[in-house]
C-alpha cells in the first residue's frame, strides 16, 4: 500500500517554471508514485482533502507557505524520498542572504585556500564576468569562462592578457572543456587518449569528443575558445594559443580543430598555425570548405563523424568496426509508412551544432529549411512562431534561453513542442537530440518520453504513422549511459542513430522522400 | 566580503505611471518579500506588494523594470530591509555586504495604461476575436491549467484541472444570469487554486475581470463584486495573486495582454511594447477586412501572452476568451 508524506516550508516562493520543473523531476524519482508541489491555498488544500492526502501539516498550511506532498509506492524509504524533492527544491531555491553556504567568496580567497588549484570557471553574471576573469588571470590562473553578454571589448583584452601571462582564456560562452581528464561544466566521460580538441563550438566539440571514444580513441585535451573567438574582431588569439599548446604537449599525437566557419583574415591565420603544427591536424568547420585547409597540409572533415574518424586513424587506432548506416533505404522504410500529405521533418534540439548540423544535411539536399539559427534572414524563424516546412529549431539559443534555463538542464520548453509537432498533419518525422554528461539533465530520456508517447498517440489516432528520431550523444562512461538511454528510446519506438552526422543524413534522406 | 555592484546605483527604466507617484512622496522602510532571478518582490512601507523586474521585462502595475540583466548576483534576500527615499530605493543586501543596492527612480518612463474598449466592435466581432485566440491557445498553449492536464498528469494535476473546469462553469453560469451569489461561489471555488505562484483559477480570473472592467463592458457588475470579495477572502491565494487580481479589476494588467485586448479594439496593438515576434517569415500579413487585428499579429501578440509563466499565460487567455464570448453573448444580436 503506498504511503503519503508531506513538509510545507514557510513563506517560500518558486516561480511557476521552476515549480512544474521540480514537480516533474519529482514525479520521475525511483519509488514516486506521484508528487505535487503548490502554495498551502484554501482551494488546493481542499483538492488534496478530495484525494484523501491532506495530512494535518498541510491542513495548517498559509497561502504563502510551499505544500510538498509525496505519496510513496509500496515498500518505498519515504523519509529518503523527501529528502531527495527537498534536495530538488533546494537546488532550486532563489538566492537569499544567508542561505546558500559559500565556502570561497572571492577567486583570489578561492585559488589561495586551494593548494595546486590553476584554473577558474567563471559563471557569474556577465556583467562582472570580465572583472572576475582579470582578477583570475593576474592570479596566474587559466580561466574558462561560461557566462555570456561580455563585451567583445572585454574578450580581446582578456585574451590578450591571458596570451602574454601564457594561460588560456577560454570563453565567454565557452560551455565545455575537458581538461587533464576532468570535464569542465557540460562535457562527457571519456576515456584519455592522444587526440587533442579545439573547439568553438560546444555541443561540436563534446559530440567530435564522444565519436573519438567510441570509434576507440581517448581524449588529451579538450580546450573550448567561445563562439567569437574566430570573428575578425577576436582574431582567432585562443585557438591559436591552443592549436601551440596542443602541438607541444607531449601525450597529444593529433588535433581536431571546431568551429563554424572562421572569418577570412583569421581563417588564414588559424591555417598557418596549421601548417606549423608539426603534427597531423584535422579541421571541421561546420559548412566550411576543404580546399585551405588542404592547402595548408591539413585533414579536412566535413562532418563531425569524419572528423572523429579522421583524428582516431590518424592517431593510429583501430577502434571497433561501424556498420554504415543504409540512411536512403531506412528512410524509405519510414516514407512507405506515412500518410498522404505528410511530408515535412521537425527538429527540436538542445544542441546548437548538433541542430546546425542536420540543418545544413537537409538544406544541402536542395529543400527549404526554416530555424531559429538559420543565417538566411528569409528563412528565419523567430522562437516564438509556429514551425514552417522543414523546421529546426535549436532550443540552447538565447531567444528560448532568456529567463530559462538551457534545455540540457531543464527541457520542459521542447517537450511541449513535441506534443504540438504531433498534432501537425504536415509533419512526417521529428528529429530529436539528447545530451548526456556533466551538468546536463540527469534523465533527459525518462523525462521526455512520456510527451513522446503522447505524440505517437495524437498521430495513430489521426492515422498517422509519426516517424520520431533521436540521437543520443554521450558515451558508455556517462551517468545515465548512452547505452541505457538509448535502449529507453528504442523501447518506446524511437528510432535512434548512433552519431549526428548519421541524424543528418537520415533526416535528410526522408525529407527528400516524403517532400517527392 | 567584496561587494560584486560596481555601479552605485541603478536606473529604473521605467514603471508603472502610478507607482511612480506614489513612491515619489514614499518614505520609510519595508521589506524584500520574495526573490527571483528576474522578478524581486518588495513591500513597502504600507504593507503594498511592488516588483522589481529585470530589462526586457514587459510593464505591469506596480512594476518598476530596472536597467539590470538579472538580480541572481546582487545577494538579495526575503525579509532584508528596504528603505524609500525621494527619488531612490536602497535595498539591504547579504550583511556581508556593507552597501546596500540603491535603484533611482527618477528619470524613469511612466506607463500609463489605457483600457480599451470593445464596445464599438459589431455584431460577432467578439465571439470571432475569442475563437481565433482559442484556436492559437489549442495548438501553442501550455497544459497544467485551464487548458487541461499534461499527458500522463498525475491524479494530483487531474484532480486540480477538474476542479478548475467546475469552478469556471459555476462562475460563468453565475455571471449569465446574473445570480450574484453563484457568481461568488465560482470565484471562491477558483480563487488560490493551481500550483503556481499565481495559481491558475486566479489567471483566470485575472483575463475574465479584465474583459468585464473595460469600458462598456456588459459585465460591469463583476469588478465591483470581485474587489468587494478579494478585500475579505483575499487570504484564499498568494499575495502576489492578490495584488494582482486586484490591479486587473480595475482595467490594469500586464502590457503584453492589455496590448492584445488593444488589438482586438483597434487592429493594432496601442499602449503595449512592440511584439517580441513577428509574422512567419515570407508571409506578409494581409489587412483584414473590416479593421479587424492581422492574422500574423494576432499570432504574435497571444504567443507574447503565452509566454508568461509556466502555464499562467494560457490561464490567462482562457479567461480572457471566456469573458469574450459571455460579452458578446449578452449583447444579443444587435
């Protein structure tokens, strides 16, 4: 028989956002047979008294008081329960004086309490990131810096200064870095290994760094620049400072650079520090061309697979063989299923690159393609507006960040546009990505998979077949595994591929199927 | 401790017209009721609850909208003092920091809301006007409310959206009939109810009263009866909630909805902030005949209101179209 426990905290108040996020981690908790979160109010405590759970801690709870109901399943530690929802809503809590214990208050107290400590993450405010960071570096400390909304002004100097005091200055907006085996802020386990990263491009460097573990190969280092490291402005200085420090580091035997396409002055300069590597170097630039980087003796990818699969042969793995993946005739399979006037792709991810990249694999194929990111303003698609076509929209951009939390940490926003998908008779196939690793959700399958199963119900009672595709990056080392969030997927009917070039081509296989 | 505010203070954009003149006689010390990344809720003085929203943020009554990012960094606290002085707010911080944060209320852009009327609009204008913002709700609107439980929702959820479907009937049969007494019943059974902060029976609450308080409204009766019950049993919902229910019966609400209700009068938005999203791209919007609100901004301007909260925006709209319909209901045919 299931048990109900409750605690009612005093005059605490959660947005409504974060209130339905930890009332859904909650409902997903092992042993939950539900929780519900909501103000002590008059009315909802006599909902509560309808359903028989209106214990008399409740029952004494004030509008202004936060009720936390649990109601355990047979045989399950409610007390341990609690705990963990308490646990979700402290993570939760809004900062307030004296409630969060801070053990360092400064990064100079920081780096003198912490003996060997040579790195800061910055994440405050982007308003103070830039102070934060010089303090850092004339600390003599390297500095990765996640906050965003730093002046360009404010990254060259700091690069500038970084460079000559020989540290690195990775960021603004730089979200992952695997450095000397640890992952900084979102970056996935992977085994150590010889093959060096560069990466302005987050989701591109943890997906090249995941491909590189599973075809076998291991991870040096992973530096990340920030996305305007390569404008004219910034001038490429972190990439060429790690490109140098890369070259010169013993346990690295090959360099993979990322990035979307780098402006001409830079890419020429970035080329150069190709040139003088002295080691193999391959080179992705998302939709960038091969004939420089050849030209300046380097490996080019044009994809994020090749790119791994260049940088592990080159490093002189052999890794498991790859079945290839017959794209064209599983599309085919998928297009024989669908219903007259179904004929259009949707994809909805958290992953920047991950959605450039099969953006650009249906655009290639000659069809339209409208996104939130797209560079063509014709084709553009603001956050708020109803999917057009062939639609992809990366949920990590500001436009669907601005208040919210990143969809890796809190993905709420993209499964209510799931189910709306759904109802879409236009729509053939919806194309999803999850991210695993440090700092992401800690089950953005189990969590999604209820609004998965809801979309394949509106569309078989509309008689519809609804095509669902998912690519799951992280590897067997990750906590939940790709293995297992994979085998969640698969069991609800998903199709999942096994990297993001493979996403692409497969989306843009039925694209150009169900549009003929 | 080292304080992370470089500037000394910080502008106040702008604010809502009223507040401003009323803090500009304010003096004394209240306190930080509640603190969100974007919002920081204050009391003052006399017991009002005000917000402190972040840039961008939209106007709304008893809302200042400050020049800062977000106020994660400024270590402000529930239950820290505050302290109103001609032309600034000083908010106590962590007591490790020494100075407090100071906002300047002088210079800031006054919103002074203006409630449209529908009553010029003809004959059907209103029953179209709510179903073609339904139609939106159905398809971009988010569940957990009035506008049904998520799927695979809890018998918790369920129980609330069951519960917020009788409330509504109840108080929407009252208001038909005008039968003052089920009309306050319906309220009572609405008021408080749902998980938020704003609990979803008082969003839509919020949208109905809003529809009834606009000049010409058939439903004028509604405003008064609704201050009259929340001055004895506001204590049924949040403070927030109050505050805000209180505001709307008198015509005043958020600018991104008062500019939808703008809309609907005009054909354009007035008095609200340009809208965060636009048409579909390639699709230019084509007039209406009539003078009726284009499709493509009508589609902009209720995603704006969806925008709000979790699931408070649809709560919103479907009391705002429930209050549409029942309008154009009584007007009869002519």
């Amino acid at each position: 028989m299931s048990t109900t426990t409750a605690v009612v905290r005093k005059n605490t108040y959660f947005d409504s956002v974060s209130l339905m996020s930890v009332s859904t981690k909650a409902n997903g908790l092992d042993g939950v047979e539900q929780a519900f979160t909501a103000m002590g109010t008059e009315m909802n405590k006599g909902v509560l008294e309808n359903l028989g759970l209106l214990t008399d801690e409740l029952r004494a709870a004030e509008s202004g008081d936060l009720m936390i109901v649990v109601v355990a399943a047979d045989g399950s530690d409610t007390e341990a329960l609690l705990a963990e929802v308490e646990d979700l809503l402290t993570r939760k809590a809004p900062a307030s004086a004296g409630a969060a214990e801070v053990t360092y208050r400064t990064v100079a107290s920081a780096a003198a309490g912490i003996e060997g400590a040579n790195l800061a993450v910055i994440a405050v405010n982007g308003a103070y990131a830039a102070r934060e960071a010089r303090k850092a570096l004339e600390s003599g400390l390297h500095v990765m810096m996640f906050s965003d909304n730093v002046a360009v002004e404010d990254e060259i100097a700091l690069k500038n200064l970084a460079h000559d005091k020989g540290l690195f200055m990775m960021g603004p907006d730089c979200g992952t870095a695997i450095i000397n085996n640890v992952a900084l802020c979102f970056g996935n386990k992977v085994r150590p290994g010889s093959v060096g990263i560069v990466a302005a491009s987050g989701t591109g460097s943890q997906e090249v760094s995941v491909r590189v573990h599973a075809l076998g190969g291991g991870v040096s280092q992973l530096i990340g620049t920030g996305g305007r490291d390569l404008s004219e402005r910034v001038g490429g200085i972190m990439m060429v400072d790690g490109i140098r420090a890369l070259a010169a580091d013993p346990a690295t035997d090959v360099i993979v650079l990322v990035s979307k396409p780098p402006a001409a002055s830079v890419e020429k300069k970035v080329l150069a520090e190709v040139a003088a590597a002295g080691k193999p170097v391959v080179v992705w630039f998302i939709d960038g061309s091969e004939e420089a980087v050849t030209a300046a003796g380097g490996h080019f990818a044009a994809d994020s697979l090749q790119a791994a699969r260049k940088a592990v042969e080159l490093a002189g793995i052999t890794g498991p063989a790859v079945e290839e993946f017959d794209a064209g005739a599983a599309a085919a399979e998928v297009v024989a299923r669908l219903a007259e006037g179904q004929k259009y792709v949707r994809g909805l991810f958290c992953g920047g690159t991950l959605c450039d990249e099969t953006m650009y694999a249906v655009r290639d194929a000659g069809l339209d393609v409208w996104s939130n990111i797209q560079k063509d303003p014709g084709f553009r698609l603001p956050a708020g507006s109803a999917s057009r076509g062939h639609t992809f929209l990366d949920f990590g951009d500001d436009d669907f960040t601005n208040g919210r939390p990143h969809p890796m940490i809190d993905p709420a926003l993209r499964i209510e546009r799931i189910v709306e998908e759904a109802g879409d008779p236009e729509v053939a196939a919806i194309v999803l990505d999850f991210v695993l690793g440090f700092g992401s959700h800690e089950d953005p399958v189990g969590t999604t998979l209820p609004a998965l199963r809801e979309a394949r119900r509106i569309a078989r009672e509309a008689g519809r077949h609804l095509e669902i595709v998912a690519y799951v990056l992280g590897t067997d080392l990750d906590t939940p595994s790709v293995v297992a969030q994979s085998d969640a997927l698969r069991a609800a009917g998903v199709t999942v591929t096994l990297s993001s070039t493979e996403t692409g081509r497969f989306a843009r296989e039925i694209a150009k199927k169900a549009q003929a | 401790m080292e304080d992370p505010i470089g500037a000394p203070s910080i502008p106040v954009l702008s604010g809502d017209g009223r507040l401003l003149d009323l803090l500009s006689s304010l003096r004394g010390t209240g306190s930080v009721h509640s603190v969100f990344t974007r919002v920081v809720n204050l009391l003052t003085p006399g017991g009002t609850l005000i917000a402190l929203a972040a840039r961008g943020s939209g106007d709304a009554p008893r809302t200042l909208v400050a020049d800062v990012a977000a106020w994660s960094a400024y270590q402000l606290g529930a239950g820290l003092g505050v302290t109103f002085a001609t032309g600034n707010i000083a908010l106590d911080r962590s007591p490790a920091l020494r100075r407090p944060l100071r906002l300047a209320t002088a210079g800031a852009r006054a919103w002074r809301p203006a409630a449209p009327s529908l009553a010029p609009l003809p004959p059907g204008a209103l029953a179209r006007a709510a179903d073609a913002v339904a139609r939106i709700c159905r398809v971009h609107g988010p569940l957990g409310g009035m506008l049904g439980a998520r799927p695979g929702a809890g018998p918790m959820e369920a129980a609330v959206v069951r519960a917020l479907h009788t409330g509504r009937d109840l108080l929407l049969a009252g208001l038909r009939t005008g039968e003052e007494e089920r009309t306050r019943d319906g309220v009572l059974a609405l008021l408080g109810l749902g998980p938020g902060l704003t609990p979803a029976g008082d969003d839509f609450l919020t949208g109905l009263v809003l529809v009834a308080a606009l000049p010409g409204s058939r439903l004028d009766g509604f405003p008064p009866l609704l201050r009259d019950l929340l001055a004895v049993r506001g204590d049924r919902t949040t403070a927030l909630s109050l505050a805000t229910l209180s505001e709307a019966a008198e015509g005043r609400v958020r600018s991104e909805l008062l500019g939808l209700v703008a809309l609907l009068a005009h054909g354009n938005p007035t008095g609200a902030g340009p809208a965060a999203t636009g048409p579909r791209p390639g699709t230019a919007p084509a007039a209406t005949p009539g003078g009726g609100p284009r499709p493509g901004e009508l589609h902009a301007s209720v995603r704006e209101v969806l925008a709000i909260g979790h699931s408070s925006g649809g709560d919103l709209l479907s009391g705002l179209v429930a209050g549409l319909r029942l309008e154009e209901e009584l007007r009869g045919p002519l």
